[in-house]
C-alpha cells in the first residue's frame, strides 16, 4: 500500500491517446474534473439532452494544457435539439474533438482505455471488444464490483489492468480515489494511472483486495456525509435558522472540520475534544449522537456497503 505522490514523466503524457468507453455519473465525473487535454474522439447519440449518459470519449492527453468540461454542465440545462447541437458544435470545436460511434475504433487508437460503464453491461462489451484489447493497452477500470479477473476472462486474454474507485467529488476535484493494478502492470503504468486520477483529487494506492473497503468508505462517503449535512441543517432550521443559513454554516463547519484534519495533522478525536469545554454545548451536542449510535451507524454504512461490493465482485456478470 502506498500513499506517496507518483510524478509521471513528460513523454507518459504527451500524446498519449486515453479513450472512455461509457460515461455515466462517475464517468461524466472524470471527465469533468480539470484534465489535461488537446484532442477528444467522441461518441454519444445526439437524440436528447441526455446524450451525455451514454457518451465514450477518447482523447489526447497532454501535461501541457489544463481543460475545463464545465461546458457540460451547461449542455445539461439545453432545452431544444438545435441548442444541443450548437452546443456540440462549438464545445468540440473548442478541445478538438472527434465523433465516433464504435469502441472497436475506440479502442484501436486508443493507448490507454478507461471503461466507465455499468457493471451489468462490463462482461459484454469487454468481450465484444476482446479483438481490440491487447497487452499494448492499458486498461482502466472504474466499473464498481468487477474484478481485474473478470475484465481478462471477458477479453480471454492476459492485460496490463487497474482497477479503480474515485468518487463523485472528482466533479470537484476533490475525489479520494483507491486504485490496485494487476502484476503486468509497470511503473510507467503506475505514474501514468496516479497522474490521471490525481487530476481529480487524490489517489492511493492498494492491493485489490481492499479496494471494495475502500469503495465502502470513500466511494460510497460522498452519501453519507450530504446525509450528515442534510441533517445539521435541519437541525438549524429546527432551532429557528432560515434554511438557506443553515445549510450555509453546516456546508462550510464540515469543510473547515476537513480542513482542520488535513492542516494539522492530528487525530479528529484530538481535535473533538480540543473543543468540548466541560459543560458546554458542544460535549451535550456530542452526547446526543453517541445516545443514538451514530458512531456506530457510519461504521456500519461503511461495513454493509463494503460487503455488497465484495458480492458484486462475485457475481458472474
């Protein structure tokens, strides 16, 4: 397990062409967390404004560029087909981008290949791509619960295979993703996998079989903490808070808790109790929650969710 930044090198970059076969939520969320790019080959029906969740990209990666895909977050409020398409039009003028409607092209000029797909759709498309797939290919999973295992008896073949779990946040750039790689994979595969996921936040590395704890915990986490934040709010509304304030100050308490962990460093019980004066509100606040297990429920969370991706890992797809 390692947690140190890999830096890759300029020519594991430069021209180097990465295709994404799928883009739903978490694909749509790769791509538009700040990567590097010049060059985009696209594939997606234009039918309706929801062309995005079927959309496969492959593009030139370059360490030289930064590109921002918030253009598509402003596809998404298009309300006519003309709209869409002078959307289409002016954002692929813009990064360069190509069409295509086949993976088989896709995966052709493609040096690394992401599949961003649903994972009740991986066996199938990997195995109608197998011809395409070879060990000059790297391949990038962030199909939650399929096993690098899985993709190579799809593909009937041995390949170099990372498997990986960002999360939502890489919308933001602030994704804790878990990655693992199989052994044919080198250390210009590692630079190259922790260089692309790094542009989204940040990235770790493990043995596979942690990477379903990891999904547990920091896949799943975005959930449970809008959960935790709905909830302060609402308490801030119960106490006589206009809920628009509420959501305001319980928004930016847990981003300046996260903030307080990541700057200094110390435990987040040390700093808890830091703060927890004897008799005051906070220690009663505090008691609440710990009368009504919420300790133990987030363990749990992390635990059951961790438990399903491991039977997802043993489902035949």
């Amino acid at each position: 397990m390692t947690t140190q930044k890999i830096s890759p090198s300029e020519d594991s970059f430069f021209n180097m062409n990465i295709g994404f076969v799928g883009a739903g939520k978490m694909g749509q969320a790769m791509i538009r967390g700040k990567f590097a790019a010049q060059k985009i080959t696209a594939s997606a029906p234009v039918e309706d404004r929801h062309y995005l969740d079927e959309i496969s990209v492959c593009f030139l990666y370059s360490v030289f560029q930064n590109w921002f895909c918030s253009s598509f977050d402003d596809a998404l409020n298009l309300q006519s087909f003309s709209d869409i398409f002078l959307f289409l039009f002016f954002f692929f003028q813009k990064v360069n981008i190509n069409v295509t409607h086949s993976n088989l092209d896709l995966a052709r000029t493609s040096d690394v290949i992401i599949f961003a797909i649903p994972p009740s759709i991986s066996w199938t498309v990997v195995s109608e791509m197998k011809n395409t797939l070879n060990n000059d290919k790297l391949i990038l999973s962030i199909m939650n619960g399929v096993a690098m295992n899985t993709i190579e008896q799809a593909a009937g073949k041995k390949l170099r295979i990372a498997r990986a779990m960002p999360n939502m946040a890489a919308t933001v750039r602030r994704s804790a993703t878990a990655y693992a790689l199989n052994e044919r994979c080198t250390s210009e595969d590692e630079a190259l996998v922790n260089g692309l996921l790094s542009c989204v936040g940040c990235a770790v590395r493990l043995p596979e079989n942690l990477i379903n704890s990891a999904t547990g915990l920091s896949g799943c986490g975005p959930a449970y903490m809008f959960t935790v934040l709905e909830a302060m709010a609402e308490g801030g509304v119960k106490a006589g808070l206009p809920r628009d304030i509420a959501q305001q100050l319980a928004v930016n308490t847990m981003l300046g808790s996260a903030e307080m962990v990541i700057q200094t460093g110390k435990h987040p019980t040390i700093l808890r109790e830091s703060i927890e004066s004897p008799g005051g509100s906070t220690v009663v606040g505090v008691h609440e929650l710990e009368k009504a297990a919420f300790r133990s429920a987030l363990i749990n969370a992390v635990e059951a969710a961790t438990n399903h991706a491991f039977k997802q890992d043993n489902i035949q797809i």
